[in-house]
C-alpha cells in the first residue's frame, strides 16, 4: 500500500511544524502536502540536494511549504 502524501508530509516536517500541521483540519494538511509535492517537483535547487541527501530536500521543501504559516 502507497504512503498517503498527508502522511510523507507529516513525516518531512520539524517535530514542531508537524504537531501544528496535525491540528489543522484534514482538507489543509492535503493543500499543504499538494504544495510540498509541487514544491519538490518544480524547485531544481532540491535535485541536487534529492541527489545527495532525498530525506533532507523533502525536509527542505517542507520547511518552505510552511514558512510563516504559524507566525
């Protein structure tokens, strides 16, 4: 069974941003990993990054996803 996308999210994410994502209602925590998803797909400084480290761009890319969400 495929990993839910919510849930690659979730786990990309710092333990803090990840708590504050998990209390949002279930139709924005899809727009926010939609935009992760995006996000690792269109930003061609993350391949060289996927290249070294896969677990660091898609960390990187969720930091980007929710920069100044919870400010």
């Amino acid at each position: 069974m495929p990993i839910d996308t919510v849930e690659r999210f979730l786990v990309a994410l710092s333990p803090h941003d990840r708590e504050k994502v998990q209390q949002l209602p279930r139709e924005e925590q899809v727009r926010l990993a939609d935009a992760w998803e995006l996000e690792l797909r269109d930003d061609t400084d993350l391949d060289t990054l996927s290249e070294l480290s896969p677990p660091a761009a898609e960390s990187e890319a969720a930091a980007r996803v929710v920069k100044g969400l919870f400010d």
